[in-house]
C-alpha cells in the first residue's frame, strides 16, 4: 500500500495498478477490461457466412455462461469488413484476446488465438473445447504477466538516491533540446517540510509520487535541505 503525500492511500489489488499502454496502443488487464475477448469470424462468401456465425455466436454463448472474477465473460464480435485493420483496432483498443474463426478453422473445430500481453504477430491454433474449459486461466496468466512485467519495470527503473547532485542528474536529460529517455523513480529522503517538495518541483519537475505505508523508518539526510529525515519517499517527474 501506498500513501501520497497528501495523505491519500492507495493500495495494488491483484495488479490492477500497472502499465497500461505500449507501442501498438492500449493494454487491459482483464480483470479491469470492459470486454475480455473479441470473435473476428473470417469469411469470404455467403455460404461461409452462415457457417462461420453460426459457429461464431455458439462460442460467443458457450463463453457468456462462464464467470471470470465475479462477472460475466464479456465477449464482443467483430462483423466489419475493413481486412486486418480489424485485428490491429482491437490491439490499440487493448482487449486481451482476440480470436479469429473461418471455414478451415471450424473444420478442425480449432480457434486462431493472440493474446495483448504477447507480440501481435503471435498467434496459435487451440482446440476449441480446450480453449473454452482454459478460457479464464488464460485471462489470468495474462493479468499475472501484466503484472510481473511491470513490477520488473518498476524495479530496474527504481535508484535509491541520496545526493542532491546525482540526484538531479537522475533527472536532467543530457540533452535539453532533444531530451532522451531519463530518470524513473527514486528512493529519497525528504524532511516532511513542504517548501523542500516545491523547490525540487520548481528545480527539475519532480514531485513526492507517494509515500510507501510499509515504510521502514531510516535516518538520513533530505534530499533537498540536508535536515534529518526517518523515511525514504518516492519521487518522480510528471509527464
């Protein structure tokens, strides 16, 4: 659990606080997600049509009826016809799975399956009977991925920082015209006096993110004033 500096508390529940975003778009953990997955039925004539939707709405149902964390599966399907433009808008959108379903893959009774929390470009082939009866296990491997990749991030971007120079080389970027990707969070001393949190604010656009509610008591110096401090305090700069 964590408390702001303003006296706020927040706490991690089941990795629901995490990275929420990469370079293709949106990611969703799928226990905050408004759908969990989308049915993209492939078909390229009026005959495959009937087949491949029938199938389609049948998985649709067969995965309504299952419960994921207190809820209903929440499935959309996907009719437009904009080619793989489709799949991708589901990727920025950030559902966890997609799933796509023509006639060779009803053939086999086997679903196409890409998951959020893997490359686009990854996808496998699952029995369909299987998919369904590991459908909710899937969306919890995804959410404990999510969540232990960006508790890695937040670790190797984490420094705990004691001197006000090193400090705000942390945060200077080494080049201000075009500033690199610099600093994350620190582990600092801060004395509790407001006026040492503005002027750090004021100096390089680094504020107190939170202060951790489990907390050891540790003496050392502010990072700004050099006062005794008895606790250490995340910082960070706001974009």
């Amino acid at each position: 659990m964590w408390q702001t500096s303003w006296g706020v508390s927040t706490r991690l529940v089941g990795g629901l606080i995490m990275c929420h975003s990469d370079d293709n778009g949106l990611v969703l953990p799928p226990r905050i997600a408004s759908a969990h997955v989308v049915l993209l039925p492939i078909y390229r004539s009026d005959a495959d049509r009937e087949q491949v939707m029938t199938y389609t709405e049948q998985l649709a149902a067969d995965l309504r009826a299952q419960m994921y964390h207190h809820r209903p599966v929440q499935v959309e399907i996907d009719t437009r016809d904009i080619g793989g433009a489709r799949g991708w808008d589901w990727i920025k959108k950030g559902i966890p799975v997609r799933v796509e379903i023509g006639p060779k893959d009803i053939q086999k009774d086997a679903l196409f399956v890409g998951r959020r929390d893997h490359d686009p470009k990854q996808k496998a082939s699952i029995p369909r009977a299987q998919f369904l009866q590991e459908f909710t296990t899937i969306l919890d491997d995804i959410q404990r991925h999510l969540y232990e990749r960006a508790l890695a991030f937040r670790e190797t971007n984490t420094q705990r920082l004691d001197n006000r120079d090193v400090f705000d080389a942390y945060f200077t970027p080494r080049s201000p015209e075009k500033p690199e990707i610099h600093g994350g969070f620190a582990l600092s001393h801060w004395c509790g006096d407001a006026r040492c949190e503005s002027q750090i604010k004021d100096d390089l656009n680094v504020t107190i993110r939170c202060i951790p509610l489990e907390n050891t008591q540790e003496d050392g110096p502010c990072v700004c004033c050099g006062r005794p401090s008895s606790e250490r305090v995340i910082w960070a700069k706001a974009y």
